[in-house]
C-alpha cells in the first residue's frame, strides 16, 4: 500500500528558465531575484524585484524546482 508522500515545502525560491521575448536567449533567472535580471545577450528587462517573488518580464519556460 502506497502512502502519498508530501514534497511540499513551501516552493517559494525556484529558479525559473526564461526566454528572452526580443532575442529569444534562453537563461535561468531566481524567483525571488533581488536586483534586475536582464538578458545575457541584448539587456532587456527579464525580471524585476518586487520585494517578494520578482516580476517575470519574459517568457517562462520551465520551472526548475
Ligand atoms: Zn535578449
């Protein structure tokens, strides 16, 4: 008999892989980043600090737990 096992613990700081929406770069930034995360490539705004989880300005495309 299996029992569910519980992994919830509070997914609050992920690292999410994002997708530059001008150049299409793909690269990981922080959840809860506490400074602007900008493209590696052409500097556009990928993620904006908002005091908790950031503000994604790009396309998310995986969540890395
Ligand atoms: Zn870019």
């Amino acid at each position: 008999m299996m029992a569910r096992i519980k992994v919830i613990t509070k997914p609050e700081s992920n690292f999410l892989k994002v997708k530059c929406s001008k150049c299409s770069n793909e690269q990981i930034v922080f959840e809860r980043c506490s400074t602007i995360v900008r493209c590696n490539v052409c500097e556009e705004v990928l993620a904006e600090p908002t005091g908790g989880k950031a503000s994604i300005k790009a396309e998310v495309l995986q969540v890395l737990t």
